[in-house]
C-alpha cells in the first residue's frame, strides 16, 4: 500500500509570522525518514500504511501545539495499493505532458 498525505498545520492565535512553530512540525516530518517535500502551502510525506504516514501528521500537530495552545489542521489523502515513490511520480507524469 502507498499512501500520501499532504497537510498544513496552522498555528492560531500565534500573530501573523507563524513560520517558526510551522518549521517545528516540518522538523518532525523530515525525522521521521519518510518521503517528504514541504511548498509554500503544504507538507506532504509517503508511507507504507496509513498508521505510519497519519503518526507522523499526529507528531507534528503535537509539536506545534506544544509552542501554540490551538491548531488547525488541513489534510488531504491518496491512499492506494502498490508501492512507493508516488510523489516523484505523480509530477513526473505531469511534467512528461507538459514536454
């Protein structure tokens, strides 16, 4: 099985420049040694199973709300049998088209 989840953690009541509770929560995603990539607006990490994948999302919400009494949390899923690599994948696929 492969799953992708990509996901914003959202510190509330924190002011506008949030980016150094946000990195805490990229920090656990890249520890966790799974497939990651971080952009403006999402992190999203690869795993074998959904236990695996949503673990990590529950650490890094955790982190976040240890600096941040409140969180929000946006969270999109690709769940899927077969193996990994679908993120590089999936934008390979685009990129192809777009050749």
């Amino acid at each position: 099985m492969s799953v992708l989840v990509a996901f914003s953690v959202t510190p509330i009541g924190a002011g506008e420049d949030v980016g150094k509770l946000v990195a805490e929560a990229v920090r656990v995603v890249r520890a966790s040694g799974l497939p990651n990539r971080t952009d403006a607006m999402f992190t999203t990490v690869e795993g074998d199973s959904w236990d695996e994948v949503m673990a990590v999302v529950k650490d890094a919400v955790a982190a976040v709300e240890a600096r941040c009494g409140r969180v929000s949390l946006v969270l999109k899923a690709d769940i899927r049998e077969g193996g990994g690599g679908r993120m590089e994948a999936k934008v390979a696929t685009v990129e192809r088209h777009l050749a």
